[in-house]
C-alpha cells in the first residue's frame, strides 16, 4: 500500500543507528555510557507525585477540555505573569500532550503548502520534519560557531521571501545550550515586525541557566512583540516531567482556537492526572527546581573542562540547558576519520561512549553531549574520549 506523501519527506534520525548499536552493546554487556539524554536524570519531585495520586484518587480520572483544565490554564497564566511580566487569558492558553505536540498543533494551523518557516542551524531535530509534515517549508539559516551560534539580523533579513511566514527562536537552545540576550531578541524582533512574521518561542529551557544572565522572552520586549508571538513551553525540562507529557502555547487567541480546534480531533485532551501534577509544579514550591538547576550548572563546569581539554576539540560554553556542542572537527582529522559520524560510531565501539552526532540538527562537524548523567559517569566518558582521541593520532 502506498504512503502518504507528507510521511516521504521525513528524514530519519541521525540518532537511531547510534542508539540502536548503544543498546545492542549494553545487551551484550558491555559497559556502555550514554550521553545522548534529552531528559533530567532527577524523579520528578515528591509533591508533584502526590498531587497526581490525589487526583487519581479524587476521581479526576475523566476527559478534560480540549484545551487543557481552568486550574492548569490559570497556573500558566500566573506563571507567565510572574516570570515574564506578561498577561494572558483563558483562551491565549492551550495545554497540549508534551511542548512537542503544541509544536506541532501549531504549524498544521498556520502553514499551507509551500509556505516558509526560517530555522536557524543548528536546530532541534524535529522542528524541520514537524514543517515538512505540515507541507511548509522549512529554510534553514545557518547560525555561525563564531557568533556563539545565533543568528544575525543581517542574516534573517537577507533570507526572508514573500513566501516566509515564521521564525522559530529557541533560547536557551537544544543542541548548544546558547542564549540570545534582550539586545539581540529586540534587533530580530524589529525585522519579524516589519516583515510581519509569525515568532515562534521555544522557550522549554528557561529554567535551567547557569549565568546571571537572565531568560529574556521576545514577547516580553514590547506588546507588538507579544501580539505577533508563540511562546512554547512545559513542565517536562524544568521540573523533571518529560513522561507526563505536558506543554502547552500562549499567544494570539485565533491561533489558540484553531490549535484547541485541532486538538479536539486528534488528542481530545492532554492526561487529566498529568494536567493536575503540571499544577502542582507550577504551584508548589519551586525547591527541586533550583536544586536540579544547581547540579546541572556543577556538572557543566567540570564537563566543560574535561571536554575542553581534548586535542582537537574546542566548545561554545552553553548557558544554559544541558547539552554541550562541542566542535570535533579537528579531532576527527586528527583521528583519520572521514566524517563526524564516522567517528562517533567509532568512539562507541571501541569505548563504549554514545555521543549524538551533529549532523542530525544541522551541524555535521559537532557532536552533542548531555549532562544528563551523574557526574562520575561524566567523568569517566570524559576521559574514554580523551583516550581515544590520542590512541587514533
């Protein structure tokens, strides 16, 4: 039977085979150490488990709105208030099955085909496939090492179409870890006024920065910024929630409408039990939250060095998330590797270390490591990779 079309045009993960050949080395038993993590290795906290046994308990258990519970849309908006200084209502808030699904919701309401949605590279590995899926086009700029991987407004002036509808920022950003500052989100801002683009706002790591450097979102920066963006989050990096699957989008209500519509016909509604422990999060004290924080920003300080200290490996320091993007491309030259992935596979099987290589979010000569892991485990990776890099000059 034939395919739809819109599923041909997907390209698979560059991380399967690499994560397929981890497992099958673990299986064997082998001591493998994965640094491919795009989660918190922390439970999630004790009062967010006890909210959602209550709910269960309280008989919660039951279809919610589309759009997601009122107790949840008004933590949202409390939230909101609170961190970004900005005002929402009921119906510029849907909750949706995990920040990716409202990604996702949110282009097969806005995109028709042919239409031009600007990605900057490197870029999360689902942004381009979730434009694809909605027969956009996704038009990759690419976002300089030199320039700590962000975009210029040179840059996004020179690219934009008649055809470009949207932008998406991811800041703090998966893979690098980079942040834009308020300066900088204000200069690309005045260009998607002045072309009237639609911003997209990952902002799904705002929590977890390591500098005294604050989150900045665009939508923040004036109302004309808010009225024209998206702000995507959730519960899933900041407070240890990635299974719940809970994100949701704030922004423009004809767009929340059309994307509850959307919702309604393909989800019905997020988890009830994990809307009501989202609540909780977002609620309760925020605790674990600062706690977790501070062990990630341990473990990219000591990470940082270690990595660093590599021939021929040189990094962008990340502010914030917890990944690092470190630039091997001389490491692999070094080693007499032909390419990035080459190398990587190499490095599993001859230390067992799962690095993801670049080339799946737009940068073939970087690979991306978590610090998701503790930091004994980030040690002992740290030093694998040295000795294999010194064993292959």
């Amino acid at each position: 039977m034939e395919l739809a079309n819109r599923v041909k045009t997907l390209t698979p993960s560059s991380t399967l085979a690499i994560t397929a050949k981890a497992k099958e080395l673990k299986k064997q038993g082998h001591d493998v150490i994965g640094l491919g993590a795009g989660e918190p290795d922390f439970n999630t906290p004790e009062h967010i488990l006890e909210a959602a046994n209550k709910a269960m308990y309280d008989g919660f258990t039951k279809y919610t709105p589309a759009g997601g519970t009122v107790e949840l849309k008004n933590a949202i908006i409390k939230k909101m208030k609170q961190d970004q200084g900005l005002t929402y209502q009921n119906d510029e808030v849907i909750v949706t099955t995990g920040a990716k699904h409202a990604l996702f919701t949110l282009f097969q309401v806005l995109l028709n085909p042919d239409d031009e949605v600007i990605i900057p590279a490197p870029y999360w590995v689902s942004y381009p496939e979730q434009v694809k899926l909605a027969e956009g086009k996704p038009v990759i700029v690419e976002a300089l090492e030199k320039n700590e991987f962000k975009i210029t407004p040179d840059q996004l002036e020179n690219i934009i179409t008649p055809k470009t509808k949207a932008i998406i920022i991811n800041s703090p950003s998966n893979p690098t870890g980079v942040m834009y500052t308020k300066d900088e989100l204000k200069a690309i801002g005045d260009i998607c006024l002045k072309h009237k683009l639609l911003i997209v706002s990952d902002e799904i790591y705002e929590k977890l920065i390591y500098t005294d450097e604050p989150h900045v979102s665009i939508a923040e920066i004036s109302p004309e910024l808010k009225e024209q963006t998206i702000v995507i989050n959730g519960v899933s990096k900041s407070h240890s929630m990635t299974g719940w699957r809970i994100g949701y989008a704030v922004g423009n209500n004809k767009i929340i409408k059309a994307m509850t519509n959307l919702a309604s016909h393909s989800t019905s509604n997020p988890t009830s039990i994990a809307q009501y422990a989202a609540t909780a999060a977002y609620e309760s004290t925020q605790e674990q939250v600062d706690k977790m924080r501070e062990a990630f920003k341990e473990r990219l300080s000591k990470l940082y060095e270690w990595i660093t200290d590599i021939p021929g490996i040189q990094c962008v320091k990340p502010k914030g998330a917890f990944y690092l993007f470190p630039n091997v491309s001389e490491a692999v030259k070094l080693n007499g590797f032909d390419t990035v992935d080459e190398w990587v596979t190499a490095l599993l099987e001859e230390e067992k270390v799962a690095l993801v290589p670049g080339s799946g979010f737009g940068s073939p000569n970087n690979v991306r490591l978590s610090y998701a892991i503790s930091l004994d485990q980030l040690e002992e990776a740290s030093k694998r990779i040295k000795r294999f890099v010194n064993n292959h000059q």
